[in-house]
C-alpha cells in the first residue's frame, strides 16, 4: 500500500455524490468508488420514474371526473401503457444524464467496482488494498425480496425492474404498502391494470393517524383493491401467480415486491471494524457526525437505515464529506423531518408524528377536504390534514396528512414547525382566497379553539364567517 489518501467515497448515490462535493473542496487525495451502474438510485430506479409512472397515471385518472366538470367524450381516451413506460425510460435516462456529469472528469479518482472494508483505515477495491485516514460508507440500499419469491423469475418485479418493462399486467399485485407500494400500485391501477395490494399491518404509507390512515385507505379502495391485515403468500397456480392473504385470493400476472429495503452493508466488511454491530448487522451512527464509534468512518444515506430518504442522504453526505477531513467532526443539528408520498391525495408527516404524541399535552386540529372550497372547484375535495401542537404553549409540533396540494402543504407546516411557530403565529400569516391553504387555516383554527386564548391580537383567529367556500 502506497501513502494513505485522504478518504475513500463508497457508493456514488446520493449521499456519495453530496460527500463528494465536500471532499473535492478540501483534497485531491481521494477515491469515489461505485459498484454497478452510476447515476443513482434516485434518477435510475427511484425518487424520479416513479413520479414520471404517477403523472402519467394521475393525467389519465382525471378522465373520471370530465362529466362533473361538463366535458365530454372522456371514454374514448386510452392508457397505451408500452408508451408511458417508453417516456417514463426516455425522462429517467435524462435525468441518470444529470447524475452522471458529477462524476464525469473525475479521471482516476472514480473507480467502478466493490468496495469492502479492510479496518478503519483500510479499503479493498476489487482485489486491491488502499490505505486511507478515513471512509464514507454511502452504499444505499435495495429492494428487499424474499429469497423463495425469486422463483418467479420475471414476473417478480421491483422498482429496481419495473420502470424497464416493455409492458405491464393484466393483473398485478403489489405486496407491501409502504411510501413505495402505495405510490406504485395506485399509479399502475390508475394506469387500468387491475391491481390487488397488500400489506401484513393496517397502516399505509407510513402513517402513524389513524384518521389519516383511514382517509388514505378510503380513496386507495377506490382504485384498487386492497388487502391489508395478512401476509401475503405466493404460488404458482395454472394461469399466473396466486397470491393468498387472509381470506382472500387473487391470480395475477406479476408481482411487484414493495416490502421495503435492505441497507447495502452486509459484504462490506462492517465486522472489521471492531465495533458492536445490531441484528442487522448495522454499527450505531451518531446522527448528529455520522461517526461510527470514535473511528475515521462515517455512514451516510439509506446505508445506515435512519431515514432513507433523498433530501437526508444529501445532508447526510455533506455532513459525513466535511467531518471526514476535519480534525474533529463537528455535529450538525438536522432539519425538521419531512416526508411525503405521492399519491392521490398526497400524504406526509411532518415534526412529530402522531405515534411520537403524548395525548394528554397535545392538541389536535383537524380539517377535512370534502368541504374545502378550492378542492371543490377543482373536483379534488377528499382527504383530512391533522395538526399537532402543544396543549399548553401553542407551538406546533407536526402534522399527518392526506391532502391535496400535500406537497406544498406539507412544506409550509415543515418551515413553521422547523421555525418553532405557533397555531396562532401561524395564524397570523396572510391566507390568500381561493386557496388549499385556506385548509390549512381551518385545522390551524379548529387547534386554536383548543388552546389557551392568545394574548396577542390576531386578526386571522376571528371568528369563521361561517361560508364554507371562504372558511
Ligand atoms: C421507487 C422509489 C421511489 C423513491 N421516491 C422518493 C421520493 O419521492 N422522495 C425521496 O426523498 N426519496 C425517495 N426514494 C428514496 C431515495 O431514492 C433514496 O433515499 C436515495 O436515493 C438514497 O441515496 P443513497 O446515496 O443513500 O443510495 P444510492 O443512490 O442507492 O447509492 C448507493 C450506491 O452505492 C453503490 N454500492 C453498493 N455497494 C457498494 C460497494 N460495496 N462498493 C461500492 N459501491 C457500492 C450502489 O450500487 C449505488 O450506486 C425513493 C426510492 C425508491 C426505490
């Protein structure tokens, strides 16, 4: 082994990229090393042709309420599903393009292979030992699939394969109904596939409200048929896969396994570190530092199986770039969480989650779309949006939600909890009219009738006019 580099990048995602941007402004004495194709999960097979397949799907979804609105001739529309697959392919690859300029003229610092700890200051790559002062485990994380399940061969899908099928269905079903399997099986049900879902627990998306759940699960119905409470279990029957859960049975054409992911750690060596591993095989990883123990080595991103998603596996990275070439690594508060899964309506949770909630300390202020007056202008009045905030002080704490306009709603709550705000704080920001927003406002109210009376004046905590459409 030569002299010691300054670090070495495992797993070019996400968070490898983001590291990558630290270490380049501080050193040229270091490795990025990716095994298998670059350019990320997030634009390959994750965050982005899986909103390319909803889009396509919510577009063609929305044929269904043409007649409310006095437009005719909806039924002659088709869902050409080769076609949406083919533009979901030609949008990723544009987006895997994105990706990759980061590494382009990297030269010798980037190299293509697999990467397996040696020691803390140790890196096999492919054969070849490197030393180095310090590692930044960035290595993802993949669909996890039982193994008996592969003996379907093709007709067992992922989100690892399903975006580069030539086609889909008839029948499918989707087994899991995380954030992953809710997204997916709505859209290829939206898409006219007949599909069945399932999930072994009661909620989905990984809500932890119960009335929030059961908003999601009601307009889930709708579309699909779902089968939540079992577990799922498959065989080969004449004419495709069955697919048994409880007292229900359905034959299907392909499977989608959307059951979570398994943190890609378990050939890297973790054991050479010395430190105590978890039944999953995981080292604790101070979230603050992303160290591992007192060691030079640091894990970033779904690797280390803390919250895997984007936005924190971009943080996680830098913040594991810039302590793994600092003298002491500095620790890092983070961002108020914020997670969101985009179905129809769309679902997130933000701050605390209900499940975190001492019930006797918080308020809750709900409201329910159905009577929203921008929803209903534009045929999308169904969901509920439930606010937490303290009982005595009035600062919100978080939200659950399965709104429409979700998204923004969702941000807007993630900057007033992150910014410590209060319901009547809140309160005080101008609503514009006709607005989602204005949803927003009649849970903020619905929390503020719960708490102690503001001492401050607040103009927005008058009293409701009474008319649903400005309410
Ligand atoms: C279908 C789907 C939809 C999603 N949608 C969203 C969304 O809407 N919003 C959101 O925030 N998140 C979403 N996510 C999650 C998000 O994509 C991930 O959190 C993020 O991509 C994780 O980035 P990462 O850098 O940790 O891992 P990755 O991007 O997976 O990078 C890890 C890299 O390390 C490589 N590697 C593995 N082992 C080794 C080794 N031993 N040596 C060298 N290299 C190795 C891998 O091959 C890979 O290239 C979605 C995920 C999926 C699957």
């Amino acid at each position: 082994m030569g002299a010691p580099l300054d670090t070495i990048i495992l797993g070019a995602g996400t968070a490898g990229l983001a590291a990558l941007r630290e270490v380049r402004k501080r050193t040229d004495r270091y490795l990025i090393v990716n095994e298998g194709p670059w350019g990320t999960t997030c634009a390959r097979v994750g965050c982005m042709p899986s909103k390319a397949l909803i889009e396509a799907a919510n577009a063609f979804h929305r044929r269904h309420v043409f007649e409310e609105f006095g437009l005719r001739g909806s039924e002659g529309l088709a869902a050409d599903i080769p076609a949406v697959l083919q533009r979901v392919r030609a949008l990723r690859d544009d987006f895997v393009q994105g990706a990759l300029e980061a590494t382009e003229g990297l030269g010798a610092h980037a190299l293509s292979g697999r990467a397996t700890l040696l020691g803390p200051r140790s890196v096999d790559i492919d054969g070849t030992a490197h030393a180095t002062r310090s590692i930044i485990i960035a290595t993802g994380s993949r669909p996890t699939v039982p193994k008996e399940w592969l003996a379907f061969g093709g007709r067992m899908l992922t989100t690892d394969t399903l975006f580069d099928q030539p086609t889909l269905g008839p029948r499918i079903a989707v087994v899991g109904l995380g954030a992953v399997g809710v997204e997916i099986a709505q859209a290829l049900a939206r898409l006219g596939l007949e599909v069945a879902a399932f999930t072994t627990g009661k909620t989905l998306a990984g809500l932890s409200d119960p009335a929030i759940n059961a908003a999601l699960a009601a307009r889930l119905r709708q579309d699909l048929a779902l089968h939540a409470g079992a577990k799922a279990e498959l065989r080969e029957v004449p004419g495709g896969i069955e697919v048994r859960s409880g007292h229900h049975r359905v034959v299907v054409d392909q499977v989608v396994a959307a059951m979570g992911r398994t943190p890609n750690t378990e050939h890297l060596g973790l054991d050479s570190l010395g430190v105590p591993l978890d039944e999953r095989g995981l080292p604790a990883v101070d979230r603050q530092t992303l160290q591992v123990g007192d060691l030079p080595v640091f894990l970033a991103g779904d690797a280390n199986a803390q919250v895997p998603v984007l936005h924190e596996a971009g943080d996680e990275g830098h913040i594991a770039g810039m302590n793994a070439l600092a003298a002491v690594p500095a620790r890092f508060e983070r961002r108020t969480p914020l997670s969101i899964v985009f179905s129809d309506p769309q679902v997130a949770a933000v701050g605390q989650r209900h499940r975190d909630l001492e019930a006797a300390h918080t308020v809750t202020g709900t409201v329910d779309f159905a009577d929203q007056g921008r929803a209903r202008a534009a045929q999308r009045n169904h969901g509920r949006l439930n606010l937490y905030a303290h009982a005595g002080t009035g600062r919100l704490l978080g939200a659950e939600l399965c709104a429409p306009g979700g998204e923004h709603l969702a941000h807007l709550l993630a900057l007033a909890v992150q910014q410590k705000l209060s319901v009547h704080g809140l309160l005080g920001m101008p609503f514009y009219h006709p607005v989602l927003e204005e949803g927003l406002r009649t849970a903020l109210r619905d929390a503020a009738r719960q708490l102690p009376p503001a001492a401050e004046s607040d103009l927005a905590t008058c009293t409701a006019i009474g008319v649903a459409a400005l309410d």
